[in-house]
C-alpha cells in the first residue's frame, strides 16, 4: 500500500514537471501586463490613485480635495517650482492667512516628493535645490548670521541639520 502511494506521488510530479517544461518549450509568455495601479496619463498624472490634470493648477491633483484658497497654494508652489510633471498630493492649511504646506512630488520617471511652505500665499521654505535654482545660497544664521545688506532673505532652506536661509 505504501509502495502504490510512493509510485503515486512520483507520477504527479512528473506530470507537473511535464507540463511546465511543455509550457516554456511553446514559449507561452509570462504575464506581461503592466501591474494595476501604475498608468499615467501624458501629463503624468497618476489616474487609477484619482489625479487628473488641473489647468488652473497646472499639475496633476485630486481637485475634489481642495478648496478655492488650497488650489490657489498650489498653483503658487507649482508657479515656483517650474516644470512638468508635477502633481500636488496635500495642501494643508495652518495657522494663518495665507499660510500652507504643500506637498508634491515631481518627475516624469522617477518622483522627487518635495514640501513647500507659504505665508501670506508666499514661499517662505525651499531645499537647498530651490535656493540654488532661484540664484541664491544658502547662509546658516547660528549666531545671528544673516544676508548680506544687499542681499534679499528669499526664505526659510530646509533639509539642513542647522537652520539656514536662502540669501540672494
């Protein structure tokens, strides 16, 4: 008896064997299909997660989410920041008028995710990128440090273990 179940089982894993090595001899193709979830549109709009591009904006958002003064934020931030490919993931509202943090990211194959800081619906953060890209640098103000006479604070530079600010 336990011979005929030993026999048994070495028969099944023949036939398995059998028919996958028949399956790659036909040359039956993996599963190529792009994976659900990763399509974007031409503006790079991400649209099985519900963002489409926004004109007024002028990035990829999720309109539905964001009130008159959040999309004012962001058309800001995306105003700033230049290029294609950007799509806004959150804009929260803080403490004052005008005041917001807008999160993005940004890239037409890789996503940079970047966030931005506005008061009285203006830049007030950047990384060391944005302050190079604005023709500025980056001043460290321990100490009491800060822009030269003729040089213009174009804000706050995050991303750097002391604080610093952007002078130009």
């Amino acid at each position: 008896m336990l011979k005929k179940g030993i026999i048994f089982i070495i028969f099944l894993l023949v036939l398995v064997a059998l028919v996958f090595f028949t399956a790659q001899v036909r040359g039956i193709p993996a599963n190529t299909e792009e994976p659900i979830g990763g399509q974007r549109d031409d503006y790079g709009c991400l649209t099985s997660a519900g963002y489409a591009f926004d004109e007024d904006i002028g990035a990829c958002a999720r309109g539905w989410e964001l009130d008159d003064n959040q999309k004012r934020a962001a058309t800001i931030v995306v105003d700033y920041i230049g290029g294609n490919y950007v799509t806004i993931v959150q804009v929260q509202t803080t403490d004052c008028l005008g005041c917001f943090t807008v999160e993005l990211s940004q890239g037409e194959e890789t996503q940079v995710s970047r966030t931005l800081t506005l008061a009285n619906y203006e830049v007030v953060s950047m990384t060391p990128d944005d302050c190079t890209e604005q023709g500025g640098r980056a001043v460290t103000i321990t100490g009491g440090v800060t822009c030269e006479a003729e040089e213009l604070n174009l804000g706050e530079i995050v991303g750097f273990i002391s604080p610093a600010i952007c002078c130009k």
